[in-house]
C-alpha cells in the first residue's frame, strides 16, 4: 500500500477526494505506469539498491516525482525480492567481526608499520568458516533491504493494471487517519465480514436497506496503534470493491483538518483480491446444485441469502430456504472439523435467536446430535434432498 507521503488528493468544502489517475484521458499516465515496469524488468537479478539508485536518476526530475514514487511502491507487490547468497547475515557478520577482533590493526592498504590487510585476512577467515571471500562480501549485509535481489517479477503487470492498483491504494490510503467509517453492502457479505473479522477491527453490524451496514472505529478514535490499525482497516477496502452493490463513508483526519471521504461503485476502483469459491465443498456444491433442479419443491434455495445477528459477531449459514408462502429456513453444513473449530461453530449456533436453524453433519464426523443447540441432519456420503425437505417443514413451521 502507499505511504502517507505519497498520498494525492483536493479538498472541496468539507470533503476529500484522492486525485486518481485515469487511463482514459491519453497516454500520459499509462506510458508513466510502463516506464516503471521497464526499469523494474532491467534491474531483474540486481539489488534493490541499484533499482532505487536508476529510479532516482531516471524519473528523480520528473514534474509527477510523486506519482512514479507511487506506482513504484505499487510494484512492490508485483516482485520477489531474495538475499544475494544463502547465508545467516547476522551469524556472519557475528563470526567475521569478532574473529577480526583478534587479529590486532587490519588496514585496507598496507605500508611499513600496518602490514596486516583486509583482503588477507578476510581470506583467513573465509578458510576458517568454510566460505568463499566473495561470498563473506556478498552477504555480510544481506539482509539489508537495499542488498536484497530482485529476483522475480510479474510478467503479466500491464500498466493499466498498475494504475488501477494505485487508484485503490490511493483510497485506501485516506483510511489511514481515518476516525469513523461506515461501509452499507448489498451482497457478497461472508467475504466482507470474513475482513473485518480477520483485521480484529471494532464494529457493529445491522441490517440496512436491504442489506448490511458495518460501523466501524477509526484509528484515530483510539489512544495507540494508530498506524497499524489504519493499514488494518484500509485492507477491508478491497473487500467490499468484491461486492456488487455497496457504499462507503468515511470521516478522516486530513491536513489537521476533519474531512468527509465517500466511494461509490462508479468511482471505478478495482479489487486485486482473489475471488473466493462461492462452495467450500463438493458436497455444498453438489447438493445446492440438485436442490436448483428439482423442480416439485416448493422451496427455494440460496448461497448465504441470510445474515443473523449474534450481537457480537453475525452468522451466515451455507443455504437460506424460502418457501412460496413465505416461510424461511437456513441449513449450516458442519464440514471437515478440528475441536476449535466446532467449539466455534458450537458457540455460534448458541446464540441463534431464530428458531429456523438446522445443521447438517456428516455421520463420519462421529459428533453427537446432543452436542448441537439446532436440529441435526445425519447423513453418509451424501445430503439427500428427501432428508433435508421434512426437517425444513419443521423448523419452519405451519405458518408464515
């Protein structure tokens, strides 16, 4: 992501906007975005020392210094970077420097009086640990980021993929600061609500339009961490761009000063995340696709259609059900488990207010029905439909 320094953006009254770069409006920026990747293609297999030093005299003068900087930082994510040798540095320079120590006065050119040279006895010392001298010289300092080496780098980068890059990395860098943000979703909420879980980010979640609204503390509502929880919270950002229908509102901290930053869909960013298996399993898959064919039920059948609110933290079970005269039901299929996880799943489904819940366990799990606060569906190999059916009547009820 971008650095505060590199962050671009204007102010209009009370709000903030990042400047983003169009790839639409000529070939200024897109040739920019291809210069990058061409002196990060020349400077494969040097270190990032020598690729900072040709960064520098190459676009050091340009009148956009700041959007080279910034598409640079973009490549970051785009490269492998390695040590120049397969040495302990600090081990190395542990053995090097203290077995110099004994050798009294060492001087780089010697003369009547200092006789005793670097070169001679870095060469002692290199047959002493079983190293080459060349190799004692190479990886000293390896582990200093200007002596890594560029090893590797994404081929397939084309520059507008960069500049789309840099855009969103632009919007998430006006999180960094920021002191409240609310994110309204329409779809794709387990991706969603699987960030904001995983980035242990405070929030609330309530239903909304349709859809889901998150609430959530900005890091500069806290006394510590500031930094490290606003990168936490502009890494949600993505996620939510995964999403079909959504908006975003945030009140930051720009310039010293309190500004209103809104997203929309048509702001045009991009997600680099990868997209998500819409099944955790065959079996999921399998039986979600045979439900959709059967053609006499009087149900219908849908991919995490229900969020249920447990207070702290929400529940989205694999399938909602809805039947023609209105009645809904969920099922929840227990998978492959570890005790930490059912401990879990266990606690979530404790919480469940509705009455409309079931689970699913396969018979090889060797788990009890006792164990579960839900009715459970039993079943070998397969989830057949003619079990699932009549455990929906009941839970779900006569009634609407």
């Amino acid at each position: 992501m971008l650095t505060l320094d590199l962050l671009r953006y204007r102010v209009t009254g009370d709000t903030v906007t990042p400047i983003y770069l169009s790839v639409t409006g000529g070939r200024k920026y897109p040739a920019a975005a291809e210069r990058v990747i061409e002196i990060y293609k020349s400077n494969s297999g040097k270190t990032l020392g020598e690729l900072e030093e040709e960064m520098d005299d190459t676009l050091g003068s340009a009148p956009d210094y700041k959007v080279y900087r910034g598409l640079a930082k973009m490549m970051e994510d785009y490269v492998e970077t390695a040590p120049a040798v397969d040495i302990d540095a600090e081990d190395l320079r542990a053995k090097v420097f203290s077995m110099a120590a004994t050798r009294g006065p060492i001087v780089r050119a010697p003369d009547l009086v200092w006789t005793n040279t670097v070169s001679q006895r870095l060469a002692e010392i290199a047959g002493e640990i079983g190293v080459s001298v060349e190799d004692i010289d190479r990886g000293l300092y390896s582990d200093l980021r200007e002596r890594q080496i560029l090893r590797l780098l994404d081929s397939s980068i084309t520059p507008v993929q960069l500049i789309e890059r840099y855009n969103t990395a632009l919007a998430q860098a006006m999180l960094y600061r920021a002191m409240r943000m609310i994110v309204d979703v329409f779809d794709n909420y387990r991706t969603v609500f699987k960030y904001v879980k995983l980035a242990r980010l405070m929030h609330s979640i309530t239903p909304r339009d349709g859809g889901y609204r998150i609430e959530i503390d900005g890091p500069m509502s806290l006394f510590s961490n500031v930094e490290r929880y606003g990168i936490a919270m502009a890494r949600l950002l993505p996620a939510v761009l995964k999403c079909k229908r959504w908006r975003l509102a945030a009140k930051t901290n720009i310039g010293g000063a309190d500004k209103l930053f809104r997203l929309l869909p048509g702001d045009g960013l991009t997600s680099h995340y990868r997209d998500e298996p819409e099944f955790d399993s065959s079996a999921e898959e399998a039986f979600h696709n045979k439900f959709k064919r059967n053609s006499k039920s009087k149900w219908q059948i849908e991919r995490e259609g229900s969020v249920l609110d447990l207070k702290e933290t929400v529940m989205i079970p694999d399938f909602k059900f809805t039947h023609r005269d209105g009645r809904v039901a969920h099922l929840e299929i227990v998978g492959f488990w570890t005790p930490e996880y059912l401990s879990k799943k266990l606690d979530k489904l404790s919480r469940v207010r509705e009455a409309n819940v079931l689970v699913a366990v396969p018979e090889t799990l060797n788990c009890s029905n006792d164990q579960f606060p839900v009715p459970v569906i039993q079943f070998k190999s397969r989830l057949l439909i003619k079990d699932v059916l009549p455990a929906l009547e009941a839970i779900a009820g006569m009634g609407v």
